[in-house]
C-alpha cells in the first residue's frame, strides 16, 4: 500500500497541513499511521467530512 505525508494530503484534498494533522489525531482518516512524528496517509483515502460546516 502507497501513503501519502501529511503535506501532500493537504495538496490533493486543497487544505492545510495542519487540519490533516488534526483529522489524524481524531482518527477521522482510516487507515493512518503514525510513524515516529510522522503520519502516513493511505494513498486512497477521501477526505473526512468538515464538522465545523453545517
């Protein structure tokens, strides 16, 4: 399986970093890791919904 850093995540998804570090630590993103201080984003995975957007 391909993974994605948290950086790149942002790109595809179009935000930043540091909401795709948040969703990580909520465990909203199936399927990623946590390597050290780095998490790993599997390559297929979508988007966790907004829950600030009502």
């Amino acid at each position: 399986m391909d993974y994605l850093t948290v950086k790149e995540a942002g790109e595809k998804w179009g935000i930043s970093s540091r909401m795709v570090t948040i969703y990580c630590n909520e465990d909203r993103i199936p399927g990623a890791i946590k390597k050290g201080n780095l998490w790993l984003i599997p390559e297929n995975a979508e988007k966790p919904k907004d829950l600030r957007k009502k």
